[in-house]
C-alpha cells in the first residue's frame, strides 16, 4: 500500500490536472517509445561488443558475415567513415579495447534475427593487454580525477584534537546499473544533409547539438523526435555509442537503421554508478555539535574518460560543523564509464554520512533526529549564503509524528514481534535545485483549447501533465483543454532532463508563454470595436475558463465578459501565438536553493532467517510547490523503492577475469519487487520557494532515493545491533 497525502498550502486558483495526461495513452499502448516508429525501410542494426576488457582489435574478417542472408552493410573500425568524436563514444574510430562490451563493429541487415545470426559469422582478433578489474584490489591506485575535487574549511585537526567522540569507518556502495523499463533505442534516417533521429534520450536538444558536431552538418540539419520516454533515471542524459552508430550506419547503407540495445546492453556501454569507498570521520563535542566532518570517496572510473562519484559533494552543505574536509579520487579500471544515476552522489553519500550520524549519535547517546537540529544549518554552510527556502525542521518533525518515532527504542534488539527483530531508523534527505533557461510557445485556439509546445522530453514522470497544469493556472482554465506538445526538437529549446532541473525550467517557461499570449489577447479586445472591452486598459483585462473579463469586476455577478472563442472569431479566426523564455532569477548568486526530507523507515528482520523487510517508509519533504500530487508524490515514493532496492538488492558483480557484469539480467540483476515494497508514506511541506522561480517549485526527480538507504541500515541496526556499512545488505552481512 502506497499512502500518500499532501498538505494544502497551494494558492487556491492552482489548477490541477487529477490524472496524468499521458495516463491513458500509455496504458493503451498509444503512446510511441522511439524503437516503435514505423519508418519505411527501417534496416536493423546490432551492435557486436569486445569479448576482452583490455587491449586492440587486431582484425575482424567480415566476409562470411557480409555474405549472410539479409545482410546490407558490415561496420568495424577498419571500415567506418571517420566522424568527430564529440563525447567520449566507442564508436569505430579506433581499435583500443577499454572494457568488456564495448561497441566493435554493427551489423546492419533486413531484420534482427539475420544481424544477430550474422554477428556470430565475425572473426575477430585481438592483441590483448593485462585488464585492470578489481577495484578493492587496486584502490592503491586510486589518485585525484582530471578536475580535483577538495574542499576545506576551519582546522581538521585542532577540531579533532578537541573532540570527545569520534566516528572513522569505511562505507562503501557497489557498482549499480540503470534499469529503466524502456532499454536505449535509436531509428536513424538521413535525408541528403539532413538527419531525422528518433532516440529514447533525456535531452533531445542534447542528442541534437552531439549528432551535429559529430556530423560535421548545422544542428539545424538534425531533427530528433522523443515524445515518450519509459524511464531515463541518468543513463539517458548522455549520447551513448549506440545513437551515433545508428545514424553512421543509416548512413553507410543508404536507408534507415534501427538500434535498439538489449537488456544486458544496459550493463556497461550506456553507463553505471560507479562503486563508492567512503572513509568519513565525524568528530563531536559532548553536546553534540559537529567539530570536524572528514569524507574521503574513492569510485572506479573507466579508462575512457574520468567521472566521478560525487559521494562527498553534499557533505560541505549538509550540516553545520567548525571544520571540513572532502576529496573525491577514482581508480582508473577496465570498465564501462561512470554515469549520473538517480541522485548520483547523494544517494551513495548520503548513505555514509547518515549511517555514520546514527553511530555518532549513539556514541553521544542522543536521539538522531536530536542530532540533526543541533547541527542545522541554518544558511549554506560552504558559503555562508542564506537559503532562498529550507524548512527541513519541519519536515522532520511531520516524518517523525506520522512514523511515531517517540516510540523507538535506541537500544538494538529490543523491539520484537515472535521470530521478528524490528527497528526504526531515519535519514536526511536532499538533493540541489538548479534550472536551465527554457523556451516555449503556446497559441490560445480559436476552438477553445490552448496548445503548448517546447522542447523538452517526459522521462515518464508526468512533465505532460504540469506543463498542461501550468499553462492553466496562468490563463485561469480547465488543464484539460491544454494540448502539450513535447519531445521534438522543432519546438522552442530547452535543457535536458538531468539533475531534478526540469519542472523548474520548464513550467515557469511555458507560464510566461501563457501570460504573453493573454496580453496579446487583450490587446486585440481592446482595439475591437465590437468588444465590451473596446478602448479598455489591456493590463485591466484577464481570463477565466474561456472567458475574458475585467479584472476588477471578475468577481463580481453581472460581469460582462466576451468568450474568448468570439473574441477570435470577430478577429480573422487565427491562434493567438506567443513565446516566452524564462530567465533565471537575477539575484540567485545571493542565496543557495536546495530541497530536504526526512525518512524514516520501520523494518522487520527474521531473527532466524535475517531476511530484512521494510515493512514502512514515511517521508515529508521541503521541495517548493508540489506542482501535482498524483505524479510529484507517486515520484518521490517511486525513489524511496529504488533506496530500497539500493539497501537490500543491487549490486551488479563484475567478473575479474573477463571483464564483464556476470548478472546482466533482471533475474540476477535483483531490483525491488511488489513484495519488497510495503507502505510508504510521502508527503510534501508544499511550501513554495518564490525567491527561486515565480511558481515556487524545485525539481524532485532524485531526492527520493536519498537518504534512504541509510535509514534502513539505521533501522537495521536498531532491529538486530548489526552494524551494515557495505551495500546491499544481504543475509550473509547479517549472520
Ligand atoms: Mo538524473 S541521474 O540527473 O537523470
């Protein structure tokens, strides 16, 4: 059972739209994901990968392959056309060999069975190197990334000397991969110059501006459709091999190619979340406020490109304390490459640092959440700047009465129900809130309905659906008579959807666009002779639900407003267009803009067996307005199953001798299921951030997998007095 339940402090005029705009064009099987378009012609491309983790591709005999039944072209770095590697993408400029499953040649032919048959007929040599694979065996090897990452405050060691309690442990996470329901796909089509790409991706304008580069052709030239998007959770925001290869090979054999990657695909050449080694070392007075907050985090990165784990990033913001010290460093291995995934380095950070708050306020035998107030910070920490909205005292407090915290036991293993240890824990989460500068048109109809249109992409998480609502509270209307079109990018630009930035960019843009198009509106009232408004003050006027109206007599009986269809009509029976780009608030360099919760977990263990359960999460968050209760809160809950699955079930294992992920596959790959997943409670504050953006909403895509993997190791502890630093928490960890 899912509860959830949100408090009302939303201005009363919000219009909000009670079910998901594209809810009935999924569930029919309407909505098109990219590998569904029907293009004519379509060729099937398959992707062959290296069988060794290190080393060159020394020759590939394509014949017996070229000749197979249905096949049109065979690529191999030997062969492919040279393009501009803009990224770093395997895709056949050379013959290095980086990591075990690296894209080596693509096989282009009629249908997918004969790529696949043919992709067997290759033989492939190569000249192999010693692999880099064991990260725990190489971490002696670890040294800072390209850009050093370290920060410092106050005097770490004069705080340690003076404290009464230290923590110093190690925390570490494994490597996870995304596994959104929707695996990465690619049609390609080229016409003369021009290329014509529908891709599976969490940028389109992103995709766009990669492809051009690679090409060599104008961004212009390059037109990427996406209007549905079955999951992207970070390994989407970036151009992976696979969408070059498909327009290179669409290319090559003069039709168009479609790539679809298959689910063990998805472990290695589209990104993973690297491994983390954590070592924090928390120091505290006897009252509890922090002296010293040390976090050293190590993770793999590939030997592509560096990319690193950001797992101390939010430990210098987090809390207050005299003194700081974090530093990032990474193990070059021979392994795919590291990408964002969902809230990546708070979800793995904010494991630590909340796993190692809960021993440090054991040691000080104080109540946890206790803990956290006295270390509030009241501004940002790292630059003394005050928030432009934190109400995290709140949140934790609402969490804690909804859980009934007052009835934990501190002491472990005192809670008990027959063979059941059970335990309470509780985490902070959080997560930055950031924007990009976003574009949109919106043309009120002569029919009535209002369109609107920018170039964004739904990741699945209902962007339709507030973009509709949006557009509806500026123009004062029913959002069900807003028609949204996204995903394609002919429309206004606008950013990718990473870093929990999309509600925030996108909704105040197409809000502008709204309110531009009802000044236009008004303008043609008031110059209409056949108007009740004709000669009127354009600023005086408004609508409401297709009406036009004066503003000071809206309220009243007896106003005499035009229907806003007439008013067109009488006016040459066109849209009226309009395009706004939202800008980011000129004064955000004075203040730090960041959302918060607090979760809180309640698990049973079976003293005999171990098996962990989480039998309830509850969680308030401080994420500005929540823009629509039925996708923001069904959002968050979706990011406490995934901090479920992040304590108890993921861990993708690699094999050391070949390179490759051994459990690439749902079966092995354990993510949460419907019976891992018990009662969890969301709900939001709902207090918005206007300093931030005039809607007042942050974006929530992450941070509801934060923190939560930490309050299960704390509710773990409290059920058993077993201490799990390592992730997952399997059985064997409680034995
Ligand atoms: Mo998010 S990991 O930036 O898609």
């Amino acid at each position: 059972m899912i509860a959830q339940e949100v408090q009302t402090n939303v201005p009363p005029d919000t219009r909000e739209l009670g079910h998901r705009y594209d809810g009935v064009a999924k569930v029919t099987g309407r909505a098109k994901y990219a590998a569904e378009f029907p293009v004519k012609g379509v060729a099937y491309g398959h992707i062959v990968t290296a069988t060794i983790p290190a080393g060159e591709v020394a020759s590939i005999d394509t014949s017996a392959a070229e000749r197979a039944s249905g096949v049109h072209n065979v690529l191999t770095p030997f062969n492919a056309p040279r393009v501009t590697v803009s990224g770093n993408v395997n895709i056949l400029q050379d013959t290095t060999v980086y990591f075990s499953g690296q894209p080596i040649a693509v096989i282009v032919a009629r249908s997918l069975p004969e790529a696949r048959q043919a992709a067997k007929l290759l033989r492939i040599t190569y000249k192999e190197q010693p692999a880099k694979l064991g990260f725990h065996a190489h971490l002696a090897d670890a040294r800072p990334p390209g850009r050093g990452r370290e920060t410092r405050r106050g005097d770490p060691d004069a705080s340690l000397a003076k404290a009464a309690v230290v923590i110093d442990n190690i925390y570490s996470t494994p490597i996870e991969n995304h596994n959104p329901m929707e695996p990465h796909a690619t049609i390609a089509s080229w016409d003369g110059d021009k290329l014509e790409v529908y891709d599976a991706t969490q940028g389109i304008s992103g995709t766009q501006g990669t492809l051009a580069r690679t090409f060599g052709i104008p961004q212009a030239n390059v037109h990427v459709i996406n209007p549905y998007v079955g999951g992207g959770f970070g390994c989407k925001g970036y151009t992976w091999s696979h969408t070059v290869l498909a327009c290179m090979a669409a290319k090559v054999a003069g039709r168009p190619v479609k790539i679809a990657l298959d689910r063990g695909q998805m472990f290695g050449p589209v990104g993973s979340r690297p491994n983390t080694y954590q070592h924090i070392k928390l120091a505290a007075a006897s009252d509890g406020k922090l002296l010293l907050q040390h976090h050293e985090s190590t993770c793999y990165t590939s030997l592509i490109q560096d990319w690193v784990e950001g797992a101390a990033g939010q430990t210098s913001l987090m809390y207050d304390s005299e003194s700081l010290f974090t530093e990032h460093k990474v193990v070059p291995l021979n392994l795919g490459m590291g990408t964002w995934m969902r809230a990546p380095g708070e979800s793995t950070g904010s494991f630590g640092l909340e796993v190692a708050l809960d021993e440090l306020a054991e040691k000080l035998n104080m109540d946890p959440v206790q803990l956290r107030l006295i270390n509030y910070a009241e501004k940002n920490p790292e630059n003394g700047k005050p928030w432009s909205s934190k109400h995290l005292r709140e949140a934790y407090s609402q969490a804690a009465d909804r859980f009934g915290w007052s009835k934990r036991n501190a002491k472990p293993g005192q809670m008990r129900e027959g063979d059941l240890l059970i335990g309470y824990g509780m985490a902070t989460a959080n997560y930055g809130a950031g924007r990009s500068p976003s574009s949109a048109i919106v043309r009120i109809q002569p029919n009535g309905r209002v369109y609107v249109g920018i170039g964004t992409q739904d990741l699945g998480t209902g962007t339709y659906t507030i973009l509709a609502q949006s557009v509806a509270q500026a123009l004062n209307m029913d959002p069900s008579l807003v028609d949204v079109k996204l995903g394609d990018t002919t429309l206004p630009r606008s950013g990718g959807s990473g870093g929990s930035t999309t509600a925030a960019s996108v909704c105040p843009a197409v809000y502008e666009a709204a309110v531009a198009a009802k000044v236009k509106l008004a303008q043609v009232a008031v110059a209409d002779p056949h108007s009740p408004f004709h000669g009127a003050n354009a600023d005086d006027l408004d609508t409401r639900d297709g009406q036009l109206y004066l503003k000071s007599t809206m309220a009243k009986a007896g106003a005499d407003p035009e229907s806003i269809t007439a008013l067109i009509a009488r006016n040459g029976g066109e849209a009226i267009e309009a395009t706004a780009t939202s800008q980011l608030a000129p004064d955000r360099d004075t203040f730090t803009s960041h959302s918060w919760g607090a979760v809180f977990v309640e698990v049973a263990v079976n003293a005999h067996t171990h098996m962990p359960l989480v039998r309830r999460a509850v969680a308030t968050y401080d994420i500005g307005t929540l823009l629509n209760k039925k996708t923001g809160t069904n959002q968050l809950s979706g990011g406490i199953v995934w901090g479920i699955g992040m304590a108890l079930h993921e861990e993708a294992h690699i094999d050391h001798r070949y390179g490759r992920t051994i459990n690439e596959n749902f079966a092995e790959y354990h993510v949460p299921v419907n019976a891992d997943v018990h009662e969890i409670d969301v709900t939001c504050l709902n207090i918005p951030d206007y300093k931030f953006n005039q809607l007042g909403c942050r974006g929530i895509g992450e941070i509801g997998i934060t923190g939560v993997a930490a309050a299960i190791s704390n509710a773990i502890y409290n059920a058993t007095g077993k201490r799990v630093r390592d992730l997952p928490i399997t059985l064997d960890k409680l034995m």
